[in-house]
C-alpha cells in the first residue's frame, strides 16, 4: 500500500463519518417533532435516520486479495444510503397535543437519546481514529522526505 492511498482511505472515512454525525444530529434535532411530513393529508412523525456504510469497491475478498498481492490500492468506505428506521413509534397519551389521535395518543418520533449518544460517540471515536491515521501517515511521509536528503 502508497501514501497515497492511505490518505485516501482516511478521507473518505472522514468523510462518511461526517455524514453520520450529521445525520445523528438531525435525530437528536427532530426527537420532539410529531409533524415531520404528512402524507395523505395526515402529519407523519419524524423517523430516525440510519447511515448505511459499505466498502467503496464491492469485489470479492479474492479479488482484493490478488489486487493487493500485486500492489493494487484499498478501497476506503462510502456512503451507500440512509434509510428510515423500521422501529415504531413511540406512543404517549396526551389528549390534548393538537396531533392527538380519537384515544388521546400521539406518536412520538422513534429517536432513543441514549441509542443517539452512543452512536455520536462511536462516530465521533471512528472520525478522531481516522485523524490520527491520517497524521501518521502524514508524520511517515515526512520523515521519508527527511532520510532522502
């Protein structure tokens, strides 16, 4: 494996970690909000939003195995989509939220703070691990530049 290379792979976890702090953010923005879209000339509640991750080539491990061997590059990770969380909504009693339904409920979004922060941190973690990578690698360049002179 290049320099090259490893800077790439760093910045595009970078990049794909960014998006999901971003997209656990909005979670956290939109907990409360029971008027997310309507649909059917109904309001929906806010469902959380998951970040599905994939690796930016989908070859076989042989594939990346025999590109390896022969000097080919890794592949890094991306963003391949976001997707709605299937988990209900939480229901909770208060006949007098203007978005009440006939029995007193309204739905509240799918948003567990305690799942959010956890999420945040292991994003958060993942972002300053790739940082430090990236530094490193940084850091090896250099002192490579340094022995050549």
């Amino acid at each position: 494996m290049n320099f090259g290379s490893s800077f790439g792979i760093s910045a595009s976890a970078l990049t794909a970690q960014r998006l999901r702090m971003d997209v656990i953010s909005s979670n956290i923005a939109n907990a409360e909000t029971t008027r997310a879209s309507v649909v059917d000339g109904k309001a929906v509640p806010y469902r959380r939003k998951l970040v599905v991750l994939e690796t930016a080539k989908n070859d076989s491990f042989s594939d990346v195995l025999s590109s390896k061997m022969n000097g080919g590059d890794a592949a890094g990770v991306k963003v391949q989509s976001i997707i709605d969380d299937s988990s209900p909504l939480k229901p909770v009693y208060n006949p007098s939220h203007p978005d009440a339904d006939e029995n007193g409920y309204v739905y509240m979004p799918n948003v567990d703070m305690a799942k959010e922060m956890v999420d945040m941190l292991s994003a958060s973690r993942s972002y300053d691990a790739n940082v430090t990578m990236l530094n490193a690698s940084k850091a090896m360049v250099v002192k490579a530049l340094e022995i050549g002179r």
